[in-house]
C-alpha cells in the first residue's frame, strides 16, 4: 500500500474514532507541515503511530443448522460355537481262548460177555449103518456185551401232605322268634384234613445198561453114517467176563488270553469360530448452511504507519 492511498479520519465519534472524508495526504508530505508531535494516531511502544478507521464490509450470513440421519451400519464379532466331530478311537477288549488237548488213556476193565452158539447133532434110525458122509453146516454164534451208560432222566419227586378243607353248614337257630316255614338260621365252618399226593418233576443221572448182540456164522464140517440126520440143536449158552481195554478221553484245557481291539468312531467337541453380524443403527449428523445474505458490517481496523519513514518520504 502506498502512501497516497492512506486516509485519515479528523471527526470524533462516540467510540473515540475520528472520522473525515477530508484527505490530508499532501499535507503530511509537506516538509514544512510535518510535526511528529501532531501526527495522529496513537504511539506504539515499537515508534510506530496507530489510527482506528471504521470499515464497511459485506459479509455473508447463513443460517447454521444440523441435518441427521440414521444408517444401519453392520458390526460383527467372532463368537464359538461347539461342534462334534467324527474321530477313530481304538477300543479293546481282552477274551479267554479255552485250548483244550485230548489224549487217549487205555484204562483195562472187566466186561461181562454172554455167548451162545446153536450147534449141529445127529439123529440116526435103525436102518443100516451106510458109510458115513460129511458136509459143510454153518452154526451161528452170538455175543452179548452189557455196555453201561450214564443219562439225565426226568422223575417224579413225590410226597403226601395233608391239605385242609373247609365247607360252611346252616345249623338252624329254632330257639329263636320266627314266622311259620321261616326257620332261622347260622352259617359255621367245618374243616376236614385230606392226604394228597403232591409231585414234582425232578432231572436225576439214572445208570443204564444197554445189551449190544452180535451174531456171526462159522463153517463147520460135519460127519455122519448115511442112516443119520443132522440139524440144528438146542442153543447152548454161558456168561464168561473178559478184560477188555478201552480208550479214554482225557482232557486238559488251558484259558489263553487274546486281546482283540478295533477302531470305532466317537465324537468328539471342539470350538468353531463363527462370525455373527448384527445391523445397529448409527447416527450421522453434518453441520449446514443455508439461506445466505448479504449484510453491512463495521469494521474497525487498525491503520499503522511509521513517522519515520514518513519524514523520510517527505524530505526527498
């Protein structure tokens, strides 16, 4: 800004402003009108001089407000959830294997045995003795062994108990008031003891014996006059006993352990994390201006100059 464009205002307000349209510009580049001490303004502490002036501006005013609105905004956090899954689990088990080995003892006993045997005679007459004459005949033998055996059998299992019975008998109470063909009368009980066979079915070892015949034939050579007849006789019989030997079974076992495992499936927990959103509401607010005017506003501003430079400005 230069020095001719600077105003100064000579008229006194109420605000101690001093005010004139009257330019005084070439006054104070005047050599011979300049007197600092009638310089206007007011003295700073740094030398220089300060006016006040009031200025008319134009500013524009709006009317302030705030303008809301909502908006769901999406939050979301990570929440676990528990979960089962399938997992192999190896499960065991121990069993008893019985191993048994069977060996055969010869144990000798005594058997009793019944053989028979049907043999052939002779029946000769009274004629003339021929020459004799053989043949072939089969005579039968048989043998009877008795075997003895042991099985389960169902008996009855008796006894006699005495059982009570009772039956009730009117006794007539004829000492008593009654109307003609009206006989009073009392109920008493009368028990009798009766024996009953009472049985029960029972499992016992019952030994038995089992007769086992066999029968063979066996050739023989018979030999007889002509005048004589051959034929089967009378059967001829006799008990005799014989030591037989007879293998027995013997058994020795033994319990084997085996552990015996599989895999089975099982379930088992864990945590998954699952995201879970929500819609919460926000408000969103923004300052606004609105209906803009244009007004007069007075300004004071503060117009410094330095006398200095001023007196310099005029002496050249």
């Amino acid at each position: 800004m230069t020095w001719k464009a600077i105003v100064f205002s000579v008229r006194k307000n109420v605000g101690g402003l001093w005010v004139s349209n009257i330019s005084i510009l070439d006054r104070l580049l005047t050599r011979d009108m300049i007197d600092e001490d009638k310089l206007p303004g007011i003295v700073q502490p740094d030398g220089k001089r300060c006016v006040k002036k009031v200025v008319n501006v134009f500013e524009t005013k709006f009317d302030r407000g705030m303008d809301c609105h909502h908006r769901l905004k999406e939050k979301c956090h990570l929440t676990y959830i528990t979960d089962y899954h399938s997992a192999p689990e190896e499960k065991c088990e121990t069993t008893f294997r019985k191993d048994c080995h069977i060996t055969f003892k010869p144990i000798p006993h005594i058997e009793k045995v019944k053989k028979c045997r049907i043999p052939y005679v002779k029946k000769c007459g009274d004629d003339i003795v021929g020459p004799e004459i053989c043949k072939l005949v089969h005579e039968t033998f048989c043998e009877t062994s008795y075997k003895e055996y042991n099985i389960e059998q169902d008996e009855p299992d008796c006894e006699i108990i005495e059982e009570e019975r009772c039956e009730k008998i009117p006794i007539d109470l004829i000492h008593l008031p009654h109307k003609p063909g009206q006989k009073p009368f009392a109920e008493k009980e009368r028990c009798e003891k009766w024996p009953v066979k009472k049985c029960d079915i029972i499992t016992k070892d019952v030994k038995k014996i089992h007769p086992n015949t066999e029968c063979k034939k066996v050739a023989r050579k018979v030999c007889a006059p002509s005048n004589c007849q051959i034929f089967p006789g009378e059967e001829i019989c006799n008990d005799e006993k014989r030591t037989v030997i007879q293998n027995i079974p013997q058994e020795d076992c033994d319990l084997q352990p085996q552990r015996h495992c599989k895999n089975e499936s099982s379930l088992v927990p864990r945590l998954v994390p699952k995201k879970n959103c929500i819609k919460v509401p926000k408000e969103i607010c923004v300052n606004t201006r609105k209906n803009p005017k244009k007004i007069s506003k007075a300004v004071v501003k503060n117009w410094c100059y330095d006398p200095k430079e001023l007196k310099a400005r005029a002496e050249e």
